[in-house]
C-alpha cells in the first residue's frame, strides 16, 4: 500500500504505438524472491503472460510483491515504505530478520530470443546491482533499463493504489511536469534556463554599452562645444592682455617722468611702513601675552570644572550612602521600637507568672500547715483514746473467733461481696484513669491555649513589621523609579538627543552657505530690524513670510518672485518712503519695497485652478504658504495668475494652447513660458537662489543645537545617578527578602494558629467525651454500690447472730457499731490525708508547669536584642552624623570651588575682551600696513617688450634688496623698457589734460574688453585634453559595443539551439499524445460520442505553462475535470496513462488496485480494453474483482499464512487452457 500523503507520479500505460529506435522489445518472464518482506525464503513468481493479475484477500502481501517489482527496478527507498534497506528483509518489522540479506530478480526474454536477468539485493544495508549475474553500478543497471524502455523517474512501468484518480486532477503545471519527463524535454531545463538567463545578461550588457556609447558621443560632441568657447575665449583674453599691455606701456611712459618725484615719496613711504610694522610686532607681542595669560586662566579653569566635576562625583557616591545610612536608622528605630514593646510585653508576661508562681507556693505552705496540723490532732486523739479504751486481750481473741465463725458462716456472702468489690475497685480505676485523663487533656488544653496565645502575638508582630516593610519598601520603590526615571529616560533622551543633534548637525552641514553671504543676508535682515524699531507698518523680507508647500516647488517660486524674494512689505506708501528716506541718511544699499495700499492687483482666475489636462497643473500662489494674511495683496502682486506644471512640455502647452488663450506658465525645473512669448530657462544660478527658502531656517537650526547642547549637559547629570540607584536597588533586594522572608513567617504563624485551633477543637472534643463517660462510670458504680449494702445487709445479719452475745456484754447494739466507730475513724483520716496529698500534688504539678516556662530567659533574650539594637542604632546615627557631615564639607568646598570658577570664569571674559581689544589693535595696523602697501608700486603679470635686461630677474633682485633705496633704483637701470608698439598719438601729449582724457579713453576701452570677458563664463580651458580623452573613449566604447553584441548573437543562438531542442521534443511527445488520447479515451468508453483532448496554454513555448486536460462524458455536456464522478475521473485518468504510455512504452505495466472507483460495467471495458491490446502489451493488476482478474491470462494468487509475521505464499494458475464462456 503507498501512503496517502506519498504523491503518486503518472505512468505511461501501454499503447506501443511508438518506440525508440535505440530500445529494444522485451518480456517479462519471471519474478524470483528471497526472503523480501513478507516472502520468506525463495519465491518463482512465474511464468508471467500478457494479461496476469494478482489475487488475494486484504493483508495477504500483494502491495509487497508491488514493492517488489519498484524495488529490482532501481525504485528509492522511501518509495517502498520503509526507512532503511534493512527493513526489506523478512521480520526485520518484529526485529527478527532471517536472514542478513534479500534480492528480487526480473527475468526479461529480449526480441523472443536471448534472456536477460536484473537483480537488485540488500547485503549489509546496502544496495548491490546485477545483470546476468555480474555486479553492475547503479547508474549502469539504470540505463539498461532505459534501453527496455523502463524510466525509474517517471515511473512508467506501475501505477500506485489510489493513485488513478490523483493523475486525473493534476494541475496544469503538474501535467507539465510530467509532459516533460515523458518527452526527455526535462533534461534540457537546466540548460535552457542557463542560456536564457546568458542571453538576457548579454542583451543587457549590450544595451548598457550602446547607452554608453550613446553617452560618450554626447559627451564628445559636448568637448568640441566647449573646445570652441575655449579657442573664443583665449582669443579675448588676448585681446584684452594687448590692450592692458598698451594700456600700461601709455601709463609707463609718462609715469618715467615723474621717477624722481616717486623715488622720494617711495622713500619716505618705506620709512612708514617701517615703523607701522615695528608698532604691529609690539601689538602682535602684546596679543601673545595676552593670549597665554589667557590660556593660563583657561587651564586653571578647567582644572576648577574638573575639580567641581569630581567633588560632584564623590558628592554623589557619599549620598546614596547617606540615604542608606539614614533608611537603616529608621529601619533601626522601628526595630527597636518593636522590641521593645516586644519586650515590655515579655516583661509583663514574667511578672505575672512570678506572682503566679508566688501564690502556688503559698497555696502550697497553706495546705502543708493544714496537714500537719490534722496530722497532729489524729495523734492526740490516738494517745488520748489508747489510754481509756485498750480493747482486752480475751475481748480481742473472743473477736476474731466469733469474727471466724461469722466469715464461715458468711462465705457465700463475702465471695458474692468479694467480687462486687473487685468490680467496683475495677470501675473506680477506671474512673480514676479517666479522671487523670481528663486532667492530662485539661492541662493540654491550656498549654495549647497558652501557644496559641503566643502564635497570635507573634503574627500580630509580624503583620506589623509587614506593614512597615511594605511602607519602607513603597517609599524605596518610588525612588528608585524617580531614579529609574531620571537614569533611564536620561539614557533614552540622552540617545535621543544626541540623534537631534546629530541629525541639526547634519542639516547645519548640509545647509552651510558661504560665509560672505551669510554676513550679507544678516545685515539685510538687520536694515529690516531697524526698519521695524523706527517705522511702523513695516511687515518683513517676502522671503521670510512665505514658503512653498512642497520642495519641488522651490525653484518655481524663485523664479515667479524674481527680484521680489528679498523686496520689503509694507503698509503703505508713505511707510515705504520713510523707510527710503532712512537708507538715504544711513548710506544704506538700495532696497525694494511693495506697499499694500499701492499695489494695483489683479484678481485670481478660478478657471485656472480646474485644469485637469495636463495634470498637476497649480497656481504659484496656491503653492505658498505666508503668515500673516494681510501680505495676501503682496504674494498675489508678485505671483499673478502664474500656473506650475510637471515638465517644461506642460507649461508651453498651458502657456499657448489651453482655451486659445495665453498664461503665464512654468515647469518644476524653472522653465518659464511668458505669454508675451519669452521663454528663459532654469539656470544654475536660479538653483542656488532656490536654496534660500532652505536657508533661511539655519537660525533657528543654531538655535536648536544650543539649546540639545543645554539639554545633553542636564541629561548626563541625571544619568550619574547610577551609583545611588543601585544602592537604592540594594536596599530594596534586602527589604524584598525580609518582607519575603515575614511573610513566609507569617504564613506559617498563620497555619500553625489553624492547626492550634483544630487541635483545641479535639481536645475540647475530648474534654466533651470525657462527661458522659465519667458519668456512666460513676452511674454503674452507684448501682454496684447498693448492691453492696445490700451483701453487706446480709452479712450483718449473720454477724449479728454470731456476735449478739458479744455485743450485749460490751453495750453495743451490734457488732458493726463497735467495728464502724473504729473504721469510720480511719476512713475520715485517710480521706483527709487524700485530700491533702491530691491538693499538694495538683499544686505541686501546676508549680512545676509554671517554672518550666521560664519566662526570666524570654526577658533576657529580649533585653539583649533591644540592647543590641540601641547599640547598632547609635551606631547607625553615627555613621549617619558622619556622611551628613562629609557631604556638608563636600558642598562648602564643591561651593568655594565654584566661586572660584566664576572668579575665573569673569577673568576670562575679561582677559576675552583684552584679547579682542589686541586683536582689533592688530588689525588695525595690518591695515595701515595694507594701506601703506598699497600706495608703493605694484607688480604685474604682464610682459612688456623690454630692449634691456629682465623684468624677473629685477624683480627677484628687488625682492632681496628692497630695504636699499639705492639698489632699487640700480634694479630699475638694469632694464629698459620698448616703447616701439606704442602708437606716436599716445607718446606726444601736450599736457596734463590730454594725458587724463586718453587716460580716461584707454580706460574706458580696457573696462569694455573686460565686461565682455566677464560676460563670458569661465569655459574650460581643458578642453583640448578633454576631447582627445574623450575621442579614446569612444573607440573603446565601440570596441567593447562590438564585443557585447558578438556575445549576444552567439549567446542567442545557442539559446535558441536548446529551446528549439527542447520546444521538438515537447511539442513532438504533447502532439502524439494529444493525437492518441482521444481514441483511447472512446475506446475505453466504448461509445464514440465520448471526447477527451489536451492543449497547452502556452503554443509557442508549451514546457513554460501548464497543459490542460479535458474529458467530455458519453450523454453529458462539458464539465471540469473536478466535477466528474469517481469513475468517470478513472477512466480519463487510464486514457491519459495510456495515451502517455503509448510514448516510449515501457516492456510491461504494474496496475495496483485500479478499479477501486469502477462498477462493473466499466471494469468489463478497461479489462476488455487491456485484453484487446494484449498482444503489444504486458499487463500486471492487482484486483479483488472477479470482473477484472476474470479476463486475465494468468492469476497468482497470494495468500498469508501464520507466522511471527506476515508470510505470503505464493500460487500460479495459468487461465489460458481454459475457454471463455
């Protein structure tokens, strides 16, 4: 049997329509088998025919013979329903295997003639392969099995039980598969898959040079451009340098006649820089002392913050021992208050059991003296009655003779009494017993009362220290979660606003604008402050008011608002010229202003804000967020109707082309279409600009670093407090356990109270029995009594016969008066001494109960702890006393520390503002260096046509001896400059006046030369190399273009080889089945109006998608595959294995149970269908239908027979000697 869960692949069944060339026919002949799972010992399965079917009731073998057949070809393991190898072999299920190996064997007869044998054997847990007796590999055995047409991995020789309707409710995908395993397909997935995934690499290479190519192109033709500007802009540049040169070669040659003049000016000019720079030295030496004496003041200031941060340090260490210090003193105090009262109460308790004790022994003198004192009477009395009635020796002797004769005379009597007695005295020791008992139980009653007491004593201690713990521990709890709060949440934040900061520092990085512009933007906003402080109605810079909504709005806006970003908002028009009235006086720069009041507006068009083509099409003023709303006039008077598109290609066609209409239109990049018809585009510099709406929150980004910055100090602070929290926790563990430890105390207080009371509840139970019991004693005793009187009553009677003599001479009425005045006597006195005893004795046993208590000890015991604790809270207060005073010194010194730091602090900033004043000094007179410098000749980078000598080499003389006026002029007579370009016009001025106005005229063209220049950007001037590397790139750009679409025509091809490979085998296996499974499926059907067909959902590469099946049903419409009945799923599942089978048939087919769905109408057309094609066709079923095995050719038959496991036997009936009825 195959388990339910084991998927069941489908099986080509046997139609041999088509074989493969290399394969050739074969037959199988024979199974043999020895000691397979349930065969035991050698088994001949055999001789085989075409059509065979397997036999036997459930349980007797016939899936092992199945398993069998798997098994000798090539199946796996977990195929066979087993773990190990081992576990084929005969009662290896119970542990008792009978043999140390197996094998089957498969006895094939090839083309009719030759034989051939394959035998698969588990030796020692492994497989062993054989063909015609020689050991053959694994992967041999399987491709001689191939060449017969049997494929392991497809399975095409055996269908599983219950596995038919399973390979009819295949899915598409799955169907696939198996399309694939059939037609050999498969074998080329993992090279088509590799090729394709080449091909696609190569495509991709060869599109990413092309787009490289593409961009190198560009990028040449762009070198050639700015090769261009470059030979443009040298060529100006040298226009200009010409006419710089003749420029000074005019001024030259004039200046030469004033030399001598100069030389003297030059001279004393030298003489003042000189001594300006010996004051800059004196100043730069001032500014260095100050800066070290500053440095000094700065070191000793650190060393203060660092002596203030560790005195901070000890302050906070010596304060959680301060705090435990003082929560152990009041720990103390409530423990000493405890005890004490503890014992007062152990104090108390002693004096009275003292006085207890006290009054028993004087209960106990009392009753002695009483005892005595009776003791003494009876021996008076005894004396006094010996002297006057001394009973005479005849008297004595008459007595005991007639006291002899009464007894004899009485016997039956006294025995009758005798027994009485005996009984009464055994009821009195028993109410003596129980009377002692009772007592015992008393006395435990109270002993146990007494425990109990004490019990209740100590759970009340015990709730009461509870109570106190749980307070202290509260209290303890909620400092440590404010420290907890402080610590934690301080590292949280701590982390929390590092990352603030870290993030402002990056924004402040990001954001950084060029120092120059920074100071520029501050004094414009400090003209707006001004502005606000004398003018009223002055609102602020429009860019401070207002702010796009979005980011990608930002060059947009900057170029809608133009020269209006920086203009100034105000009220009205006479504010705006107070405001112009104030730049005038301060010589301030020029600046624009839009009154409210002045502004000619023009309303919003509402249609604009509904264009819905092109899309995301906004006005520029409904992009702008401004504060307050009374600026609207002004946004509205520099925005206008101006709309914002997505791409420069929406702003032209919204610009021109919406309602025949023309807009003010732009695109995100800041391409603006006026609908006058100018177009500008975005600029570089239009981006920058763009960048101040990000600008112009770096204030408040500072500000937000300083005030992290405060927060962080704070944060670190609160996080030092890790020490106290950790004495906090301490101390808290310590009250955990004793408050654990009290309330495990209590508990058991608490239960051993319960147990006090049950066991009170038994003894007074006891005490409660002890009533009736004393009762009816003394009831029987009572009764046993009269009885007595009523022996003895008898016995007095013959006594009084007997001793009636007697008593006449003495004067008595009867004997027993004489005998009762001396025995009551004696009785009254025994009971006295009874009484006595029993009250010293009960005194005695109380006296010794109440000293066994020792009350004294409990004192002393609790003397001491109160004595031990007094001592360890003096203790306590002292160390108390102690940190309190250390943390006291800690402030003041931490205190004089940071009066001192401030002491320091004020002369830094005092030493800061020295330093500043030296600082000032100094560049003072850098600037009276400059200014002297300045006036004295300067060098120039231009070359001048000399006729003598060099202008370096003069200058590098100079250099070296500039301090000697005289060498200076040497250096000048060393050259002499070439006055031949220059124009004779230029040389012969007549006077000053013309010298000025071609000056002026020389000037003026110079200046026209230079705005051209500067007109121009700057190109670059490395073009040339810039082209000539440009240029190799593009020939190994094209060499590597050539390369990657070589690679892809070859990768393509081979691509194309394998899928076309793959896609013959497919579609050649796909349409043969395809062509076979419809008359198959009417075969089996026996009726021609039953359609099945197959097609893939993909025809151009079918192996990519499923294939789908569908069957048409004799008298039924179409349905899917998963609404036919279980027999209908049969019978287009067995038209589907044959039809599959049909291709590269395998030798033989293994059917397990296929009928299982069947009635027996169909099962006649499958068997009859199968007998039909017999002659092509070997056929092996398992059946327990006699509808089905009934057209078989051979029947083998297997039957279980008993054993410590299953064994199967094994029975062959050839059926064709017989004819079909």
């Amino acid at each position: 049997m195959v388990e339910d869960d084991e998927e069941i692949q489908p099986h080509r069944t046997q139609i041999p329509t088509r074989r493969s060339t290399d394969e050739v026919a074969a037959f199988l002949q024979f199974i043999e088998m020895e000691n397979f799972k349930s065969y035991r010992g050698h088994i001949v399965v055999g001789p085989l025919k075409q059509f065979n079917a397997v036999i036997g009731p459930n349980g007797s073998g016939k899936s092992n013979f199945m398993d069998a057949i798997s098994f000798v070809m090539g199946e796996k393991t977990s195929s066979l329903r087993v773990k190990r190898l081992n576990d084929l072999i005969h009662g290896s299920s119970i542990g008792k295997p009978v043999a140390r190996s197996c094998y089957v064997t498969a006895k094939f007869i090839l083309d009719g003639e030759r034989n051939m044998d394959f035998q698969r054997a588990v030796i020692s847990g492994s497989s062993e392969y054989r063909i015609n007796g020689e050991s053959v590999s694994s992967n041999t055995y399987l491709n001689k099995l191939e060449k017969l047409g049997i494929n392991v991995k497809a399975k095409n020789f055996l269908v599983f039980q219950g596995a038919v309707e399973n390979i009819a409710m295949k899915t598409p995908k799955e169907r696939t598969a198996l399309f694939e395993e059939i037609s050999g397909s498969g074998l080329l997935k993992d090279d088509y898959n590799r090729l394709k995934q080449e091909m696609i690499v190569a495509e991709e290479e060869t599109q990413f040079t092309y787009q490289k190519k593409k961009g190198i192109a560009a990028e040449r033709k762009e070198a050639k451009h700015e090769k261009m500007e470059a030979e443009r802009y040298t060529r100006l540049q040298d226009e200009y340098n010409e006419k710089q040169v003749e420029y000074q070669l005019f001024r030259l040659f004039h200046v030469e006649k004033d030399i001598q003049k100069y030389n003297a000016d030059l001279e004393v000019k030298q003489q003042e820089l000189k001594a300006v720079e010996q004051r800059k030295e004196a100043a730069d030496e001032i500014l260095r002392e100050k800066k070290k004496d500053a440095g000094k003041i700065t070191r000793d200031l650190a060393k203060i913050d660092q002596e203030i941060r560790e005195f901070e340090t000890q302050l906070n260490k010596r304060r959680p021992l301060y705090i435990k210090a003082k929560e152990k003193v009041a720990h103390c105090k409530k423990k000493l208050v405890s005890l004490q009262k503890t014992l007062e109460t152990a104090r108390e308790a002693d004096n009275a059991h003292q006085q207890d004790i006290q009054k028993l022994e004087k209960q106990l003198s009392d009753v002695e003296v009483l005892k005595k004192r009776f003791e003494d009477e009876i021996e008076n009395e005894s004396q006094r009655r010996g002297k006057s009635v001394n009973m005479e020796e005849g008297l004595v002797q008459e007595y005991d003779r007639l006291k002899q004769e009464a007894e004899a005379t009485a016997t039956q009597y006294r025995s009758e009494l005798d027994s009485v007695n005996r009984e009464q005295k055994s009821e009195q020791d028993m109410l003596d017993g129980e009377t002692n008992r009772r007592a015992s139980v008393e006395e435990s009653y109270k002993k146990l009362s007494l425990q109990r007491e004490e019990a209740v004593k100590r759970r009340d201690k015990l709730m009461d220290h509870i109570k106190s713990s749980q307070a202290a521990l509260e209290e303890q709890n909620r400092i440590k979660d404010e420290l907890r709060r402080d610590v934690g949440s301080s590292k949280e934040k701590i982390a929390e606003k590092q990352r603030e900061l870290e993030n402002v520092r990056d924004q402040l990085g990001d954001a950084k604008s060029d120092k120059h512009e920074d100071a520029r933007r501050k004094k414009k906003q400090e003209v707006v402050e001004l502005f606000k402080k004398q003018v009223p109605g002055v609102y602020d810079r429009m860019i401070n008011m207002c702010q796009p909504t979005h980011k990608r709005y930002n060059v947009a806006v900057t170029k809608v608002l133009g020269k209006f970003m920086e203009a100034i908002i105000v009220d009205t028009e006479k504010t705006a010229r107070h405001c112009i009235q104030i730049l005038k006086e301060q010589m301030l720069e020029v600046e624009t202003f839009l009154p409210l009041d002045y502004l000619q507006v023009k309303p919003l068009k509402e249609r604009l804000r509904n264009i819905s083509e092109p899309r995301n099409v906004r006005l520029v003023f409904d992009v702008l967020k401004f504060e307050p709303q009374e600026i609207e006039r002004a946004v509205l008077f520099a925005t206008g109707n101006a709309l914002v598109c997505e791409t420069p290609e929406d702003a032209m066609k919204v610009a021109y082309e919406i309602d025949r209409s023309r807009f003010d239109a732009l695109a995100l990049d800041g391409t603006f279409y006026q609908k006058s018809g100018l177009i500008s585009g975005g600029s570089h510099d239009l981006a920058r600009k763009a960048k101040r709406w990000d600008e112009k929150h770096m204030a408040q980004l500072k500000m937000q670093k300083e005030r992290l910055n405060e927060e962080l100090k704070e944060l670190v602070k609160k996080s030092r407090k890790q020490s106290e929290l950790a004495t906090v926790e301490s101390q808290i563990k310590g009250l955990e356990n004793r408050l654990k430890y009290s309330m495990v105390d209590l508990e058991s207080s608490k239960k051993s109270i319960g147990q006090y009371d049950n066991q009170l509840k038994q003894v007074q139970t006891q005490l409660d029995d002890f009533g009736p019991k004393i009762s009816e004693i003394e009831r029987r005793m009572q009764d046993r009594e009269e009885h007595i009187q009523e022996i003895k009553e008898n016995m007095n009677n013959v006594e009084d016969k007997v001793f009636a003599a007697f008593c006449h001479r003495l004067g008595v009425k009867n004997i027993r008066q004489y005998e009762e005045r001396e025995l009551v006597m004696q009785q009254e006195r025994a009971r006295k001494r009874a009484e006595f005893e029993q009250q010293i004795d009960g005194i005695n046993n109380q006296l010794d109960f109440e000293k066994q208590k020792d009350t004294r000890k409990n004192v002393g015991r609790w003397e001491r702890s109160v004595q031990d604790e007094e001592d360890a809270l003096e203790g306590l207060k002292i160390a108390e006393a102690r940190y309190l005073k250390e943390m006291d010194e800690e402030k003041e010194k931490m205190e004089k520390f940071k009066q001192e730091k401030q002491a320091k602090k004020q002369a830094v900033d005092d030493m800061e503002e020295d330093i500043s004043k030296a600082r000032r000094d100094v560049a003072n007179l850098a600037k009276e260096i400059h200014n002297v410098g300045s006036q004295m000749p300067r060098r120039t980078a231009l070359r001048f046509p000399l006729l003598r000598g060099s202008l370096d080499d003069a200058v590098r003389q100079s250099d070296v001896d500039s301090t000697e006026p005289s060498t200076s002029m040497m250096n000048d007579n060393l050259i002499e400059v070439d006055y031949r370009s220059l124009p004779r016009e230029l040389c012969k001025l007549k006077d000053d006046s013309a010298f000025k106005k071609m000056n002026e005229q020389l000037t003026k063209d110079l200046q026209s030369k230079l705005d051209v220049l500067e007109r121009i950007q700057t190109p670059n001037m490395k073009a040339m190399q810039k082209l000539d590397l440009v240029t190799e790139k593009v020939q190994s750009t094209n060499e590597e273009f050539e390369n990657a679409r070589r690679k892809a025509k070859k990768a393509k091809a081979a691509f194309e080889k394998v899928k076309n490979e793959r896609s013959s085998r497919f579609v050649q296996c796909c349409q043969h089945i395809s062509d076979a499974i419809d008359g198959i499926y009417k075969k089996l059907a026996r009726n021609e109006a039953a359609q099945a067909y197959i097609g893939p959902d993909n025809p151009e590469e079918p192996y990519l998608d499923g294939i789908n099946y569908n069957c048409v049903a004799p008298g039924k419409r179409f349905q899917p595959m998963s609404n036919l009945s279980g027999g209908e799923k049969t019978i287009a599942a067995l038209a589907l294995l044959f039809s599959t089978h049909s291709y590269h048939p395998a030798p033989f087919f293994v059917l397990d149970e296929i009928d299982a769905a069947l009635d027996n109408t169909n099962i006649g057309k499958v068997a009859s269908y199968i007998r039909d094609h017999t002659t092509n066709l070997q056929t092996i079923v398992i059946s327990l239908k006699e509808e089905f095995y009934g057209h078989a050719d051979a029947l083998v038959g297997i039957t279980p027979a008993e054993g410590d496991c299953l064994i199967s036997n094994v029975y062959i009936i050839d059926l064709t000697c017989y004819e079909d009825k």
